[in-house]
C-alpha cells in the first residue's frame, strides 16, 4: 500500500509508518483489496489527511468504520458521495444542524466542504469488507488513528474535538482536555439520538463560537 497521505501528516505520522505494527496492516489491506469489494476505493483511504492538512486542522469529527454499502464511503466518516442517498446517522446531523444553526438541510451528503475548511473526518478504522460492518476491526488501524489523534493532541492547541458515542469517547480518552475543546454527545445514529442525548446538544454553534473566541476560522456547517 503506496502511503499517499498529505505532506504535513506524512512528516508527523513517518514513525507510525516505520511501526511493524503498519507493516501489518498493509499486508492485510493489499490482499483484502487484491481479493474482495472494499471500502473506500482505495485511493481514497487517506482521504481525511488529505482534504484537511494538520496545520489547517480546527476540528476532529471521530467514527468508527467507513459505510459498508456501494458507492457510499470516500474516506471522511459520516460522509457518503454526491448522489448518493444519506444514512440515518448524516441526517440526523444535518438535522442538529439545522435546528442549532438554522440552515436548511443540503442535497448532498458529501462532507468534503467541511474537510476543506479544516475539519479532519476521522474514522477509526479506514477500511471495510463490502456488507460486513466492522470488519477490518482489530487488524492495526485504530493503533495508527490513536497516534493521529495523540498526534494532534500534543502538538497542536485549541482545537475542537466532536466524540459522539462510547465508542468515540473511549478513542478520545489521549485527548488533553486542558488545551483543547472536548464536545460529548450521544451518537447520531436513530438507534441513540431517538432516545435523548443528540438532538439539541448545539455543538456546532459551540464549536463556531470556541474557533472565534481563539481567533481562529468558523467552519461553514
């Protein structure tokens, strides 16, 4: 697996790629990708890095593993392809959205307006079988999504960081909550958000207003 990753994330994560544990990942990547329908193509696994370099990095939305169905992931989690119909989980975001910043609902569910500005879209895995959830689960990447996440924790500041779910949450526990804007809530997904703890947290106005305070660039939602 050819690393074409952003200039600025490559020099900060070179160590993680020298890790045997990469070396590994890599081999299984290959031959899962030699072998069956995966998830996102695979030039664009690195797609977070490179739509949001680390020196433009404001916000950090974390997921777990990229959509399982055709046509949906491109490398930003949450995020599916222009055209293609949104998950349960999308919109129910745009949904807070809308409520918490009262703008309409968009037509596409790509979120590489967002990267573009500076958010890093991060899923915790960055691979999938086709129609298998989780399956690339415990092979090596979330060793490598942690170190992004120390990564950005150490050496950069005041940034926000989105952890939605247990699971988000967990992965976030390397977060210095001193230095950085931590923003809990549920996971958007219909399962959770219907039972209270998505609508209404105001996140993305809470975000906007932190970046200001900072001085630093609101993000578009």
């Amino acid at each position: 697996m050819d690393v074409k990753i952003e200039e600025s994330w490559k020099k900060r994560l070179a160590a993680e790629f020298e890790k045997p544990y990469f070396a590994t990942v890599t081999d299984f990547v290959k031959s899962e990708y030699a072998t069956k329908q995966i998830f996102p193509p695979a030039k664009q696994i690195f797609n977070a890095f490179n739509y949001c370099s680390f020196d433009d990095c404001e916000v950090v939305i974390l997921g777990q593993d990229p959509y399982h169905g055709l046509g949906q992931a491109n490398g930003l989690c949450f995020s599916v392809n222009d055209g293609v119909r949104m998950p349960p989980s999308l919109l129910n975001i745009f949904k807070e959205i809308k409520d918490d910043l009262g703008k309409p609902i968009p037509p596409t569910g790509n979120l590489e307006r967002w990267a573009s500005q500076g958010v890093l879209l991060l899923n915790s895995t960055l691979t999938v079988e086709a129609a298998k959830a989780g399956s690339h689960q415990g092979k090596g990447w979330e060793q490598f999504t942690d170190a992004v996440i120390k990564c950005v924790s150490d050496e950069k500041k005041n940034v926000v960081f989105m952890l939605w779910g247990k699971y988000a949450q967990d992965k976030g526990k390397v977060i210095d909550e001193s230095k950085h804007y931590v923003l809990k809530a549920k996971h958007p997904s219909p399962m959770a958000a219907n039972y209270g703890g998505w609508f209404g947290t105001k996140h993305f106005s809470k975000a906007n207003a932190y970046l200001e305070e900072n001085g630093l660039k609101t993000i578009n939602w």
